[in-house]
C-alpha cells in the first residue's frame, strides 16, 4: 500500500485502509474503488491523506490509536464538549475517562502511524478530531520525557480542552475563555488551565500575549509545537494539507525560537518525517516505499526499493547505505 494526499489524481484507485464517520459509521470501505464523488466528498469533511493499493505489499499498518477506540474516544469528547457549551463547567472526571481510554490503548511503536481516517460532519466533531490528535501527540512527547502518570493526566486535560474556548469564539484569544471555563472546577490544577492559556506564547517572547519562553510552563510549549504539527498536516489553518516531512521542515526553521530547544528535541523523537508507506526517490535515481521506522533516525527509515524486477529492502541507517538519502517524496 501507499499513502498519498487526496486529490483528483486518485480516481479509479483502489482504497487500502477504511474511512469511518466519527459516529463509527463505514463511510467508505478498504478495497472500494475511489470517484470522483468519493474524493469531493472526503475534501470536503477533512480526510486529507489516505492510503491507496499497490503492488508493494511489504507494508504492515499500524495506527497509534485503533479506529474502535479512536472511534469510541471521539464520541466521549464530543459529548464533553456539548456538555461545556451548554452549561459553561467542565466535568473533569469525565476528561480523564478519555485521556485513561488513550494510555491505555497507545500504540507507541516508531511504525504506528496517526492515520487521518476519520470524517467530520460539523464543527464539534471537527473539534474533537483534532483535539483528540494533538493530545495523542502531547502524550508522546510527555512519555519522551518520562512524565508521570499524573503529569500526563494534566497535559492530556490540557491537550483535550485546548480548543473549547472556540465553543464559544473563534478568535485567537479563545485561549482566555477555555483558561476561565477550566478555572471553575478546583480539580483542574493551574499548571493545565495556564498551559492553554500559554500555548501561543513563543520562547523568543513574540507570542500572543508577549510572555518570554522562560516564564512559560513546559505543557504550553509542548501544546503549541504539537498543535501548529497537526494543523499542518490536516489543513485545519485554511491552508492545504502538507505532509509530515514538510510540516516538519516548516516547524524546525523556527523551533528553537517559538519553542525551546528542548521542546523541539523531544518533539522530533516523537514524529517521523517519512511515514510507512510514503513513496520517495533517493539521490540515486531510485525510487522506494517507506516500509519500516528506525527509533532516532527520524529522516533515515527503512525502504522498499522498486528494482524492476520486484523489490528489495534497504536501512538507511546501515552502514553501507550511509551515503544515501530521500531526495524526493513521490506524489
């Protein structure tokens, strides 16, 4: 299989990996044959990358997260934020419900893959989706940094609620009301209502509020470096999708100025530039699908090269291979 970004190319290609609504229905099933209709439609609710059949079937696919639990965890924060919105409180048992419902089921292999299989119909469950992204990232990070349990209940709680404030303003500084909605319930401790309230903040003091780096708790940093990653990849900034490579290339230009050094190193080991199934050409003409990870080489996976005659399997990492690299990622 091979991962690529919808477009119009795809028409006539066979789907390799099922699309779901977020209210658990099939939308569009593995092994359906992609139209014209079906692409529309995906654009339209979100899906911006999916994962087409080809003659490569080396790959085995991981999700970070199962779609059932995915799924399941979805419709559990929908409900919480129905509940914020209609009665301004947070019921912060039920948030951690969720964020226990993800440690729990986290796949944190170097080959899972955050898959975007998931279509939203309305702005709620758009909201939950990429909630639900960015915390599952956040806990990544918080787990590179060998983070308590009780530490990753509190950044997964600010991961969750980053966003409720645009429950009720859809300007940037929704941070204030999602910081004041937290502030009402005493179980939410100050180091997760302030890490929303912070998560625009820039190390080099030119973030929203104009609050140096230094007086900024680690959760806020993390929820910034993780939100802008998501964004990207899922064109939630009203700007078309880019894929994870890109994405990082955008981030690390400005990473240590917007969000610490430390931020970004264990940021970095948390994603992969090159995900499973990507089709990239090398520096030497040839052209290869990612296949496998290697944990702390983020840049320098494990390939399946297309030698005409079948394929054959090449680490970046080892030593005869060292002078080769991805040049090109093939879409």
């Amino acid at each position: 299989m091979k991962l690529v970004l919808v477009n119009d190319n795809l028409v006539g290609e066979v789907l390799a990996n099922p699309i779901y609504t977020e209210n658990g229905m099939l939308f569009f099933n593995k092994g359906n044959v992609i139209s014209e209709t079906v692409i529309a439609r995906l654009k339209k609710m979100g899906v911006t990358t999916l994962y087409i059949e080809d003659c490569n079937d080396e790959l085995n696919l991981q999700e970070v997260l199962p779609a059932p639990i995915k799924l399941k965890a979805v419709k559990e924060l929908k409900a919480v934020f129905e509940e914020i919105k209609k009665r301004e409180y947070i019921n912060e048992k039920r948030v951690v419900e969720i964020i226990e419902i993800l440690t729990e089921n986290i796949n944190l292999s170097e080959n899972a893959t955050m898959i975007n299989n998931l279509v939203q119909s309305d702005d709620v469950s758009q909201m939950a989706v990429h909630s639900l992204d960015v915390t599952l990232l956040s806990l990544m990070v918080g787990i590179r940094k060998r983070y308590d349990e009780e530490k990753l209940v509190r950044l997964g709680i600010a991961a969750l609620l980053h966003d409720i404030g645009k429950l009720f303003s859809n300007d940037i500084t929704h941070v204030k009301k999602g910081q004041e909605l937290m502030k009402r319930n005493p179980a939410i401790m100050s180091t997760t209502y302030m890490a929303v309230y912070y998560m625009y903040e820039r190390e080099d003091g030119k973030g929203l509020f104009g609050i140096e780096g230094k007086k900024v708790h680690e959760f806020a940093k993390i929820l910034g470096i993780c939100n802008e990653y998501i964004n990207s990849i899922n064109n939630n900034n009203g700007e078309e999708a880019i894929l994870p490579h890109v994405a990082v290339e955008k981030i690390t230009v400005e990473a240590v100025d917007k969000f610490g050094e430390d931020t970004y190193k264990d940021f970095m080991q948390s994603v992969y530039c090159y995900p499973n199934g990507l089709q990239v050409k090398l520096n030497n003409g040839q052209t290869a699908v990612v296949t496998m990870q290697n944990s702390g080489a983020n840049t320098r996976p494990t390939l399946a090269i297309d030698t005409g005659d079948g394929f054959k399997f090449c680490n970046l990492t080892d030593g005869e291979n060292l002078t080769l690299f991805i040049e090109e990622v093939i879409m």
